[in-house]
C-alpha cells in the first residue's frame, strides 16, 4: 500500500484507492501546477472519479488537469 504522507510522489506515480490529499500531494502539485495551486470541490470530485474509473489515471495525470481547469 502506498504511503501518501511519505512515499515518494512523482509524475508516475498510480492514483490509488488509498490516495489522500496529504501535505505530500500538496508540495507535489505546487512543484507541477506552481504556487496558485489549490484544491477545489469540482477537482476532487474529479479525482474521486478517476479512483472509481480505474483507468490508471497517475499524478501527472492530476496536474495536467488541473492545469487544464485553471489555464
């Protein structure tokens, strides 16, 4: 089971039915989608989507979406 407050995150990293929106997730984003990142409810329902799909969606997947929705 990955661990979301301490494993390490990157771009490959698989969306898991375990993820949590944890301080990690956070620095991971921000380092990806820059310092205006911030989650909303439409984006974490989208996220919530994406774990009960099980299309393999990774984090690079996530900030590539939210920087589609705030482009």
């Amino acid at each position: 089971m990955f661990d979301w407050h301490s494993g390490p995150i990157d771009r490959a990293t698989p969306l898991t039915t375990t993820y949590r929106n944890t301080q990690a997730v956070r620095r991971f984003l921000r380092r990806e989608c820059g310092e205006t990142f911030k989650f909303d409810r439409p984006f974490m329902a989208w996220i919530k989507s994406e774990i009960a799909s099980d299309r393999g969606t990774t984090m690079g997947d996530i900030a590539d979406e939210w920087i589609r929705r705030n482009l």
